[in-house]
C-alpha cells in the first residue's frame, strides 16, 4: 500500500521520505515533532487524494513512534531551544 522511493532518518533526529501511496506522490518531512505530508503535483479531487495525505500522515506517525525512545529524544534535542 505505502511504497517508499526515499527515506532519510538522521541520527540526529531528522526524517524525510518521498513515498507513494494509491498512485500519488507525496514529500513528507518530520519537523518540531509534527509529521506533514505534502503532494508533489497538482492531484485530481477524487476520494482518494483527499484522504491520502491524513493516511499518509497516521501511517509515518506510527513509524515513527515505532523508532524508539532514542529517535524521540534526538529528534527533540534537534529543535530544542538553547539557553
């Protein structure tokens, strides 16, 4: 169902993916602990490009929170403010 064409996971916390989902693209980036999924071209207004991208966003989410305590942890020191 979700293909990956690419992914990046950083050590240091970061995450990108372009992923492909019922035939559309999408670009998804993981930024201050929110996941946002944006299509890479203009897509048709049927039923399926209007619930992929909250699709897409759930099923990242779980991954992830699937990655562990440690991702988590880097991913808030990437956006923490320092002092």
């Amino acid at each position: 169902m979700l293909k990956f064409l690419k992914e990046d996971v950083g050590a240091d916390g970061s995450y990108a993916a372009l992923v492909n989902l019922y035939g559309c693209e999408y670009a998804v980036h993981y930024i201050a602990g929110e996941v946002r999924v944006y299509a890479t071209r203009e897509m048709a207004r049927n039923w399926k490009t209007r619930k992929n991208p909250e699709t897409v966003k759930k099923m990242i989410t779980a991954k992830l929170e699937a990655m562990g305590p440690e991702f988590a942890a880097a991913h808030a020191k990437l956006y923490a403010e320092e002092a």
